[in-house]
C-alpha cells in the first residue's frame, strides 16, 4: 500500500477521499489554490501545497504543478477526484513518467472512452448496446440532417467530446435542427475546444440508469450494481438512488453483464460508471437499455452504492491502483437496503438553478444522515468552482423508509447567506410521483412550478423573525438575565417596536410588543405571543401551541428562521426604501461575479425587452444578460474577457424619447 498520497481536487471529493486514506494509515497532501487556502480539505490533509491562484486554469489544471507538489513532498500515487484532471490521459502519461501511480485506469482506457463517438464505436463492437444514431466523423451539417431524418425525430444532439449536459440539444422538429447544431457545435467549441456532435435518437420517457463498475490488474472486473440518476435538471443529477426503482433480477443481471463486458473491452481497472439510457415507457426491459457514455472515475454518487453494497469504493481505488487483485467475487456482492444521495447547491431553483455565490454565516447538519462536504460554517462559495455545498447520503431497508429519512434530513439541514437548493429538494423528496417510483429525466422540469413556489411561512416563524431582526434574539451572556435584556430595551425604546421584513413577497411593518415574559408579535393582524430561551446554539420557544425548537441566522440583509424548514426573510433597509421606485430597471448588472464572454450591444442601439445584450460565464454555465426593457443603449461598460463583480452595471438604458 501507498505510504503517502496527493489528491489533486478540492472540496467534498478531497475530504471523501482523505477521509478513507487516513482510516488505512495513508497519509496525505493536499493542493489549493489562493481561494483555497483556508479550506476544509487544505485543514484535513497531512501536508497541503498551493499550487497558485483562484481560476482552475492556474491551479487545479495545472499538471506539472501537481506532479511538482507530488514529488517534492514524497507522495507515491495521485488520487484526481472526479472533474479537473480526472479524466485527462496526458495527466495520466504525465503522472506516470514522473515515476507516480495514477490512481485510476489507464491512460489508454481513458482515451477510449473519452469521445462519445469513438466510445459507441467500441462498444458496439464489444456487443454493447448503444443509442441509435450517427457517430461517425462526417461534419456536413446537410448530411447530419439527413442522419437525423433517418434516425426519426425526436433526436438528440450532443458533443462528442461533452460533460455536464453541455453541447446537447433536443430537436423535436426538422426545421429547428440546422440551428440546434450550429448552437451546440457552438457551445462545444467553447466548453471543450472540439465542436463535433453525433446525432442519437431521443429516447421518450427517459431514465438514466447506470452501472458501477470495478477492474483490477489481473484480468478481474465486477460490477457493484446499479444507481438511477433520472431526477435531473439541465441534463445534470439531482437526487440519485440504488438500487432502481422497479429493476427485476433480469434486467439487473443484463445490465450489469453489458457494463462488465463494456469494461473488460478496454482491460479497464479502477473505479468506472457505465451510463445506459433507458426506456422506462413500459417498465423495464433486457431489450431496452443503450450505451450512452463511461466515466473512467469515481463518480459523485458512488456513497448510494457504496451504502447498499457496505463496499467503501475509494479504499478499492487504493488497494487496486497498489497492484492489488479486486478483494471481492461478483458472487459475493449483494444489495442491502435502499440509499439516496442530495445534490445540495448554492443555486437558486425558482430561478432557472442559476448558481449563487456568498458566505455560509450559517451551517448545520442533520447527525442522521451521511454528509459529504468540504465546506464549514464560515466558508465561502466562490464563483471559481463548482458551487456545491454538501451531498446528504440516507440508507434504511426499504425505499419508502429511506425516502422519508431523506425528506426529514432535508428539512433538518440549516444553511444561511446564500440561496441553496434545500427547499426545492425537500419538496422533491416528498414528490408523489418520485415516492411512487415513477422517476424520468423529465420529471424536475414538468413539475418545477409545484417544486419552486414559495411557500407561506407559519406565523410562528414570522414572529421569530421580527424579533431577531430587531436584535432581540442574541443569546445573552451568562450573568445577564433575560428580565435585564428587556429592561435594557426599555431603556432606549417604549417596550415597543417595529421590524420591517419582506414576507411572501410583500414588505410588512411587524409591531413588537415586549411583555413581562416574552413578546408580541402582530402577524396579519393576529397577535403572536412568544417566549425565548437560550438552549445552547438552539433556542426554545413557548408558544401558545406548545414548546417548538428554533434556529436562526442573521446577517445584514437577512433574517433565516429554522423551524419546520427553512425560511429565510429579508430585511427592509429604510434608507433604500426611501430612495428609489425603479429598482435599477435602465441597469444591465452582473448576476454574479465571472467573466463576460461576449457584449452584443453598440451605444445607440435601440433595444426590445428581452433582448440579448451580453454573456456571462460563470460557474461553468453560460448567463444571457437581457434588456430588463425596451429602450436606447446609453453606454457599454464592459468587453469581452473582463472579470467583473456581481452587481457591476454592464449596459446602461435609457429611455427611447429621452
Ligand atoms: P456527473 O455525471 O457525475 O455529475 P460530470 O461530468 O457532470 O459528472 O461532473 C462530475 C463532477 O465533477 C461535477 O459535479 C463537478 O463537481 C466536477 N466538475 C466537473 N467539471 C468541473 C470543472 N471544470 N471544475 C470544477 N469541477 C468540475
Ligand atoms: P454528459 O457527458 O453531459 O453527462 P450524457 O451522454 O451522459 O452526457 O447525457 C446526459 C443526460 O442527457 C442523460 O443522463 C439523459 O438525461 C440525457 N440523455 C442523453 N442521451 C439521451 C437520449 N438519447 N435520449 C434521451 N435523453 C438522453
Ligand atoms: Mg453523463
């Protein structure tokens, strides 16, 4: 076994990683960047190295760099992670003439599988069975519509040298094809630097399920079973689970057998994922599942498989990437039990999942539920990377036990200071098509109303809120009691006071009355009675409907209550109340911080609301910038290539007359 090991990634998958290295007495280094430097995974590690600054072209994709922080710190092997250089054969050649163990497959495996066309080559003659379509080398956008006529539409363009649904287009009518391509061809060009597609059928009622495999050295290779990943937005997972939802033995054992076959065809060893989309139309069928792609890494759902199977597969990754055969017979691999795996962003799902930024001021984790992250309360999401904040893993006998345990670990996790994604998956978790099992790629979509409406907050909350926002709820120092508190208020203030709040969408004035044993709160016209007690970072509230458990966050411009769930509430600032009536409505700013790829507006030019005026890149995802309304270009502060900071105004408006 390796004595010391650098794991070339940062966050949630750096501390996974670490985490099963120190349990078998590796020890390990860690490298980062500048906006790193204070992290979870840099504090975790044996030894950490920067490796330099914030932009993952300057640090995390710097091969010789990491090579460099391998050897001067004696490591033997580099563990990539997924993302970054995981999937990088000249990383692996790079890694390997340096004198190091690569853990993962080889250089040459990678590159089978690395371009979608040539993969689907390859497995179709393994007698894998992949998609429909075209995946040749011809690029005449004429003769790929003629493929497409051939495929029958509805089809699917994709990248062949894609990821992370970029580069993919449906197309459900022939007139929209030539446009569709020149958009992905586009966007692939971008993304990946080679902007060829393939044409595949688009398969109706669609589930993504997918095989865990597993090679060694030695000629061995077993599969670890399945994971269905068909709740998705953009293309990319949201919750996934193992085993599938209605999966027979038969289908079990023809795909597993396709995905062991597929990895045997390129000698394959280490951790790999073989992807199928399948036709869950009619329940599943051994005739109805295709090849879609192989990720040659650990994937960033393997905790669902590994609580099913009790197999730790980053330990595998180690023992076999150390030259050791697999430690277990596919006879011998069996599913126990159900598990389900959160995606926990700092993104805002009523809001198309637009990524956020911010610092967590607030943290907290459910103890019944597995977390995989790499960041604590404090940390901040920047706009560099990938802005998860945390995986929620949950395991128990059956699905519908594991599902509830889900939902209840969703609705117990407590995040403040930026928008995350954990309502939306609470409302996810208790969707009644998901708990029937009824999983498709499309579901997320035809549903995202009901998924991201917001919901009324209790009273009770509201109340709580308007005395936090007061600054009536910090805990008090241990000499100070809470009759002092009260008496102190009354010092500077009538016993009375109004906290401004904006709930529901509407900003409310919330009266606060301070009575001899707590407060009252007039919410919608109805008095709200509460009492406080401090009960370590938690606070007890009695209520007239009994004694309820609360958490709070505040920063400057918002309130986060967490009773029931979350529910966060902005803070009305009287002077900016006072000011303007617009909102900044003749401003084009930027979303978040990141780069502005293209500025398409000329001062003077006449404008339409709505209209396309610049484009963002920001984490990893491409942000139009709309006219907000019609009017005359006024000026043009940025070009392409700027980095700009959230908020900067890009475009100024004026009105057309004016
Ligand atoms: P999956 O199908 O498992 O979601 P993806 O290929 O979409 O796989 O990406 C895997 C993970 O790798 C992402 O969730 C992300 O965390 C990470 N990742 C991928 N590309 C990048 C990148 N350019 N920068 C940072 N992280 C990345
Ligand atoms: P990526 O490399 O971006 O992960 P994939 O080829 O794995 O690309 O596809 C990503 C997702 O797109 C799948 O999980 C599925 O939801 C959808 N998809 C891909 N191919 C098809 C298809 N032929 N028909 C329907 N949906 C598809
Ligand atoms: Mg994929």
């Amino acid at each position: 076994m390796f004595k010391k090991i650098l794991i070339a990634n940062r966050g949630e998958i750096a501390c996974r990683v670490m985490r099963t290295a120190h349990r078998m007495g590796v020890a390990t280094v860690a490298v980062y960047s500048d906006a790193d430097a204070k992290s979870l995974h840099v504090e975790m590690a044996d030894e950490a190295i920067r490796i330099g600054p914030a932009p993952v072209s300057e640090s995390y994709l710097k091969a010789d760099r990491i090579i460099e922080a391998a050897k001067s710190t004696g490591a033997d092997a580099i563990h990539p992670g997924f993302g970054f250089l995981s999937e990088n054969p000249d990383f692996v050649e790079a890694v390997e003439a340096a004198g190091l163990t690569f853990i993962g497959p080889s250089a040459s495996a990678i590159r089978a599988m690395g371009l979608k066309d040539a993969a689907k080559k390859l497995m179709e003659k393994a007698g894998v069975p992949v998609v429909p379509g075209y995946h040749g080398e011809e690029q005449d956008p004429d003769f790929l519509a003629k493929q497409a006529d051939e495929i029958g539409y509805p089809v699917l363009i994709k990248a062949r040298a894609g990821g992370g649904g970029k580069g993919m287009r449906r197309v459900d009518d022939p007139a929209e094809f030539a446009a569709s391509l020149i958009s992905a061809s586009r966007e692939a060009e971008a993304s990946f630097g080679d902007g060829a597609c393939l044409i595949e059928k688009y398969i109706l009622s669609p589930r993504h399920i997918e095989i865990q495999v597993f090679g060694d050295d030695h000629g061995n290779a077993v599969h670890l079973f399945e994971r269905d990943c068909s709740l998705q937005r953009r293309h990319q997972k949201v919750i996934e689970e193992a085993p599938a939802p209605d999966m027979t033995d038969e289908v079990r054992e023809a795909m597993g057998e396709a995905a062991v076959k597929a990895a045997k065809a390129i000698s394959y060893s280490g951790a790999g994922t073989i992807e199928f989309i399948v036709d869950g139309a009619n329940g599943l069928r051994t005739n109805g599942f295709w090849f879609m792609e192989m990720n040659t890494r650990l994937q960033v759902e393997h905790p669902v498989t590994e609580e099913i199977t009790g197999v730790d597969l980053v330990e595998w990754q180690l023992r076999v990437a150390a030259g050791a055969p697999l430690p277990t017979k596919q006879e011998d691999l069996s599913i126990n039990g159900w598990a389900f795996e959160a995606r926990i962003y700092a993104e805002d799902a009523a809001n198309n999942f637009l990524p956020a930024t911010g610092r967590l001021s607030h943290l907290r984790f459910p103890d019944n539920a597995r977390i995989e992250t790499g960041v604590r309360a404090g940390d901040e999401i920047t706009p560099f990377y990938d802005p998860m904040i945390a995986k929620l893993i949950v395991h128990a006998d059956t699905r519908a036990e594991a599902l509830r345990r889900l939902h209840a670990a969703l609705v117990a996790t407590q995040a403040a200071g930026s928008v995350t994604s954990l309502e939306f998956l609470a409302r996810l978790a208790s969707h009644e098509g998901f708990a029937a099992g009824d999983v498709d790629t499309g579901l997320i979509e035809r549903d995202i109303e009901a998924l991201t409406k917001e919901s009324s907050a209790p009273k009770i909350a509201v109340a709580l809120a308007a005395v936090v926002s007061l600054g009536l709820a910090e805990p008090l120092s241990a000499e100070m009691q809470p009759f002092d508190r009260r008496d102190g208020f009354r010092l500077w203030g009538p016993g009375e006071a109004t906290a401004r709040l904006i709930v529901g969408g509407e900003e409310q004035s919330l009266l606060v009355g301070i009575s001899s044993d707590g407060y009252r709160v007039t919410v919608d016209g109805e008095q709200v009675s509460i009492s406080l007690r401090h009960l370590g970072d938690c606070i007890e509230i009695t209520h007239s409907g009994g004694v309820s458990t609360a958490y709070f966050a505040k920063d400057t411009r918002s309130v986060t209550i967490y009773i029931d769930g979350t529910h966060e509430f902005a803070m009305v600032d009287p002077l900016a109340a006072a000011g303007g009536s617009d909102g900044g409505g003749d401003d084009v700013r930027a979303p978040m911080p990141g780069l502005v790829k293209a500025v398409t507006a000329n001062v003077g030019d006449e404008v339409e609301e709505g209209a396309a005026l610049a484009m963002m890149e920001a984490m990893k995802m491409e942000h139009t910038l709309k006219a907000p309304r019609a009017g005359i270009v006024a000026a043009v502060n940025a070009v392409a290539g700027d980095q700009v900071d959230e908020g900067a105004v890009l475009i100024a408006l004026e009105p057309v007359d004016g």
